[in-house]
C-alpha cells in the first residue's frame, strides 16, 4: 500500500490476466427538488453570519459554485445497494469487505479493506465525479450575487421541547434552492470477463430507489435533500487496440 492513499483504493490494484477492455460512460442531470443540504464548507466565514459553519454549503473553491462531491453521490449509492443486498452492518457502520467476485457492493464501488494481497473484486470499476452546476444553474447564480439576491437559502431548525412544544436550540444551515440542477458523470470501467451494461443497470436502479425514497446530503427526513435524476446519456467505449 502506498502510503498517503486510502487504503480503500483498490482503483489501480494489479490485477493479472484482467484486461481493461473500455468503459461506460453515464451521464445525467440531479435536480434539487428540495433545498439541498449538501454540507461541508467552513471558507468564507462572514463576521455576524448566522449560519453555522459546519452547515455551510460546500463550494467548489476553484469557481465559487456549489457542487456535489464524487465522494458524497459515491457513499450513498454504496450505502444504498448494501442496504438492498443486506450487506450493510449498521451496527458498526462498515462498508462491504468481502471482496467477492459476486459481491456487487465489492466489484463496483471497491471492497473495504486494504490487504497486501489481490481480492477477487478488485479492481473497484466506478469513478464517480464531482458533479458541478449546470450552466442555467450557474446563469441563476451570478443574476441572485448580481441582484444582491441570496443565492442560496437559509434553513433554521430546531429541536423541539417534547413536553411544552418549545423550540430549542435553533441552527441555521444554509441549501442549494430546490430547482438547482447539477452535472452527474459516473464511469465504469469494464475488464475482460465483466457485463458494463449490468454495472450501469445496478447503478441506476439504486440512483433511482434513491430518488424514490432518500435524497442528497444531510436533513433528508427533515424535508431537505430530495433529488430527481434525468437528461441521461449512455456511452459505451472500447478501449484503444494497438498492433
Ligand atoms: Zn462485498
């Protein structure tokens, strides 16, 4: 194991005899139907802000947008197609180890554990993207900063007192506004002997359970994180052949 690396990166295992034969590319638009709490950034405190600052959205540092990190959308369609597999241990939290050649969990999103040894899952197929604001979405953006409108909204929660009703502890946390929409790209790539096409059937079939009946970033059962996927594109390419 390299050292700096998460252990977890079994991206570019040596695998022998697999050969890499090309890719899928899968591409889709994530609308905000709901204020999106897709937290994370603590840059840019303002004096006398009143949002918190664990629940500032994260923006992209390089262009000051909102997004939604590779590694957010990843943890949750890995949770998810667990959770359906009843490969999930809630009790300790862990992701998926086994590093079966049967094991989707394992095969798509990478077994959960580090060995000096070559798992029969490895190597992990997906690479999934940060996915950035769409241009409309972006055009929406500079016209609110432009109008010295806010372009993102505020949400205050707080806990009630069960017995008196009494509101306690109000936070207030920031979200990308419901109608925001983001660029999706998920890749897969496909060795000798793998089905792309089932990997990319697996993959959206949890993108859209997820969609059904949980959501992106944090408050999903308090009304925030409800997300719609569409505007798919597939792309299917083999790998370059040489002489
Ligand atoms: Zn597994």
């Amino acid at each position: 194991m390299t050292p700096g690396r998460n252990p977890r990166d079994q991206r570019d295992q040596f695998v022998p005899g697999k050969r890499l034969s090309g890719y899928w590319k899968y591409q889709f638009h994530i609308r905000a139907e709901e204020g999106l709490a897709v937290h994370g950034g603590e840059t840019g405190l303002e004096i006398g802000s009143t949002v918190e600052p664990n629940l500032r959205v994260i923006l992209n540092p390089r262009t000051g947008y909102p997004y939604i990190p590779g590694s957010s959308l990843k943890g949750k369609l890995r949770s998810t197609l667990e959770k359906i597999l009843g490969k999930y241990d809630a009790q300790k939290g862990t992701p998926c180890a086994c590093g079966k050649a049967d094991c989707p969990v394992c095969v798509i999103f990478g077994a959960a554990r580090a060995t000096s040894y070559v798992l029969p899952s490895a190597p992990t197929r997906v690479v999934v993207r940060d996915a950035q604001l769409t241009e409309t979405a972006r055009e929406d953006w500079d016209a609110a900063i432009r109008d010295k409108k806010p372009a993102l909204e505020l949400k205050t929660e707080s806990l009630s007192n069960r017995a008196t009703g009494a509101a306690q502890h109000p936070r207030t946390g920031e979200r990308v506004p419901p109608g925001a929409e983001f660029l999706g790209e998920i890749v897969l790539r496909e060795f000798a002997g793998d089905d792309g096409a089932k990997f990319i059937e697996t993959i959206q079939k949890v993108m859209r359970f997820v969609a059904e009946s949980d959501g992106v970033g944090s408050g999903i059962s308090r009304g925030s994180g409800k997300v719609s996927f569409h505007d798919v594109k597939i792309d299917q390419q083999k790998a370059p052949t040489f002489p």
